[in-house]
C-alpha cells in the first residue's frame, strides 16, 4: 500500500488528508473549535442520578456530560450511585473523549490518555497493552517486559503498532516524555482555577505523522515552507531520517489533486461501484444503516456469482466510506442475499481485511436475525457531514444543508491562491449572507490582501443562491 499525506494550512483552518493508492481514505480538520484529547480542570455543575451522568463546566459554551461509567478517582472504587463518585461543585479533572454535536455538549471522561507515537499513557491503569497488529509472540513478550520493567505503577501503557520496529530507547525515551507531561498537568491542577485548560495535543499535522508514520507512506505534501522545516524536524526526533519524501507545493492543494470532488461526493447519500452497482448510507441518531444495491450491474455469470462479487465490491468500499465520513457507532450493512455460505464467509473476511486499515477501533458482531452484518466503529472527531452540513430549519432536520462558515472557509482559500494573477483587484460576488462570514473575518482578510498583494473587493449580490459565489478578475476567473 501506498499511501500520501496531503496538507493544507491557513490562519483560520487547517486540513490534513490522507490518501492510500490513490484514493482519498481520510480527512481531518482542525479549526479553533476542535477539543477531542483536551484534558480540562472542570467544576461538577449537576448531577442526574436517574441517568447515571453528571454535567461538568469546562469552559465551554455548552456543560461537558460525564457518564458515571467514565469516572476514575484514584482511590475509589467504581459505583453505580454516582453519589458516592463526585458532587456538586466538586473540582475534577476530565479529558473530551467526543466533540459536541447538535443539541449535546461534549462527552468527558476521567480515564485520561495520553498519546505518543510508539506508547499511549493510561494514567489511571495499570495494564500494559499491546497492539494487535504486532503478531510475534517473541517480540510481544520483549516489549511487555522491557515496559513493566521501566513504568511505575499506578500507570498503563498501551504499545501502538509503531512499536514493531522500533529501538528499545525510543520506546523508553517517549515513554518518559508522556511521564514528564502527566506530572506537569497534576501541577497545573493543583495550581489553576476551574475551570481551565490544562492539556491540549499537538495539532492535527503532527498528530496525523503521530499516527501514520510507518513504512506506508511515500510522500507529504504541504503548502507551507515553514511547516515543512516543522515536518522533517519532527521526522528527524521521532524515526532518525525518513524513507518519504516531504515536498512543499504553493496552491490549493485539495482542488490540485481532486480531493474536493472526493469531499463533496461524500455528502451524497448514494455512492457509485464502479461494477454499476450503488451503495446508500442512512445515518440517524441510533445508528447508521447501509444498503447494498446492484443498480446497473447484472453480470454475465450466474445469479450467485454477481451477487458476490458486487458484495465483494462493497466490502472493499464500505470500510472506506466509513473512514472518509467518519462513521462511527452501531452500522448495519445490508448486503445482497448470497445463498452460499462460503461466498458469505469470504465477504466478511474482504471486510475484515479492509477495516484492518482504519487506525479507530472496529468489531464486527456479525450476521443479525434479519440477515444484517451487524458492527461498530468508534468515534470521536467531527465527520465531514457535521463540518460541510447544518441540520434543515425547514424540515425539522430530517434533510441537511451546507455549512455558511465550511463554505466561506473554501472562498478563502481559493482568494488566497490567486496570487498569480495580474489584475491588482479580486472582486468577490456572494449572497448577502455568505458574505457576512467573509466580512466579518478582517484578520484574515488581510492575510489574504497581503499573501496576494491584492485588494479584495467584496459585493453582496442577493440575486445569488445563498451557497453561490463568483470570484471575478480581469482573465474572468
């Protein structure tokens, strides 16, 4: 597999994809909203005993929700009574395990996590983990004892599949590191008012190398020279060289190498097979639900035999939607009815084999009554539905429609990489409201004047659709 990191940064975004032989797998965003991984001293606002869960302030606009599954207190035992685990007005210190979404704050937990390239810090366990894609049982063994041997306890660690080529004192040294910042976040609680921050994981450029630097990758892409230098210097401390290139290239990156028409396909609820065949994904709030169909595909073989190879399509495919979309949760697949039990068997394993790429956690529970395979997927970052899309005022939800501020974000970018054109004017035509989220970002209106050596002129034209806009210039672009 060959697999690409492609970056783009800007003053008000930044967006990371990843791309594996050829094909768009993943993106993520990062803007000043982002706060999975954040670790919070909060206050306990209310307690719900009749649903387990307690709402803690951590400084956001909406309260955080704290199961009662999801409280550590070093020293206490866990209890069904979340009376006995935390009270009101209590200082406590939580982690965002989920963004806030629609009418929910974001969901914490206790059981904090830190995160490095080789290990992972469980800061209130005390097991050693190890990944299972490391499958020698001599090096399994090897890195169990060299980490019980050097971890103190009271603290688990879980070793990430980078661990399998990598030199005892890397592990070690990383292992140190994560200890040196658990001590320095204690010291900041001890010391801080809640509710405050008290950790925040590096950016998603690093925190994507952090989790995909293996021998996959081929090549990093990036639009900013300075990040660049950032990149190979990270490369340089964590793995002592690299076997990838990492290139800077001016423009928009996304539009250059078609992953914008991979981003926008992913809003449709019906993606294309290339055998003619169709899936449809149906998310609600329980659950997602995805259909398989043969469309246009009816083969030249017999009935069972197009049946499996349009579900071994869908295998294949299924597994990449989830990733693009960030699916996560209860799914249901409903693949075609295949009489032959082999054939079934085979398809699961196509699947199984697919979902090894997704670095979230996936289990496959299996065929259901009704003949659904039956599966979950964590998740915890925003999907591209929930950056692109809002939620339908007109139809009480039941239909989305495209994000104002995702939106304005796109006509920034294209605005800043017009730098090349000769006409010393930009002129930028939007429906009122489109341009009231450009206008009101003068800062980076101003990166974008200075960036192009441009003046940008902004024109409300109500006669646009709202989510239209032209970007006018002497060529006619």
């Amino acid at each position: 597999m060959n697999r690409e990191i492609i970056a783009e940064v800007y003053p008000w975004e930044s967006r990371v994809a990843i791309v594996e032989d050829g094909r768009l797998v993943e993106v993520f965003w990062a803007d000043q909203n982002e706060n999975v991984g954040k670790i919070y001293k909060g206050k306990v606002k209310d307690i719900i005993p009749g649903l387990s869960c307690a709402f803690v302030d951590i400084g956001l606009a909406k309260n955080a929700f704290l199961y009662a599954g999801d409280i550590v207190i070093p020293g206490l035992k866990k209890s069904r009574n979340i009376f006995d685990l935390v009270k009101t007005g209590q200082d406590i210190m939580v982690q965002v395990k989920k963004e806030a979404f629609s009418e929910k704050g974001a969901r914490v937990t206790c059981d904090l996590t830190i995160p490095g390239h080789f290990v992972v810090l469980l800061v209130h366990q005390n097991e050693v983990s190890i990944s299972r894609k490391i499958t020698g049982d001599s090096r399994r063994e090897h890195l169990r004892r060299l980490v019980e041997a050097h971890k103190p306890d009271g603290v688990g660690v879980i070793l990430r599949t980078a661990c399998l080529e990598a030199d005892d004192q890397e592990i070690l040294g990383e292992l140190q590191e994560l200890l040196h910042v658990w001590e320095e976040i204690q010291r900041r609680f001890e010391t801080s008012k809640a509710p405050s921050l008290l950790y925040e994981d590096i950016d998603v450029l690093e925190r994507t190398l952090r989790d995909y630097l293996d021998s996959d990758i081929t090549r990093v892409v990036i639009n900013n020279v300075k990040l660049k230098e950032r990149i190979n210097r990270y490369i340089r401390e964590k793995k002592g060289g690299a076997h990838f290139r990492v290139q800077f290239e001016e423009g928009d990156l996304f539009e250059k190498y078609g992953l914008e028409k991979e981003i926008r396909r992913a809003l449709r609820r019906k993606v294309w097979l290339k055998s003619g065949g169709y899936l449809i994904f149906d998310q609600t709030e329980a659950m997602t639900v995805i259909d398989v169909n043969s469309g246009k595909y009816t083969g030249k073989d017999d009935f069972e035999e197009t049946v499996y190879k349009l579900n071994m399509e869908a295998a294949v495919e299924i597994p990449r939607q989830l990733r693009l979309r960030s699916i996560g949760g209860i799914i249901l697949i409903d693949f075609i009815d295949m009489k032959t039990k082999d054939n079934q068997e085979e398809v699961v394993a196509a699947l199984r084999a697919e979902l090894q790429k997704d670095k979230a956690h996936t289990r496959i529970i299996g065929l259901t009554g009704l003949g659904f395979l039956e599966m979950t997927r964590k998740k915890s970052r925003y999907g591209i539905s929930e950056f692109f899309t809002d939620e339908c005022v007109h139809c009480n939800g039941r239909g989305r429609t495209l994000n104002l501020f995702a939106l304005s974000c796109e006509v920034k970018r294209k605005l800043a990489n017009l730098g090349y054109l000769e006409n010393p004017e930009i002129t930028c035509e939007a429906h009122p409201e489109l341009l009231q989220y450009i206008e009101n970002d003068a800062k980076n209106l101003e990166y974008i004047k200075r960036r192009t050596g441009k003046e940008i002129k902004l024109v409300a034209n109500p006669e646009l659709a709202i989510y239209d806009y032209r970007i006018i210039t002497e060529a006619g672009l």
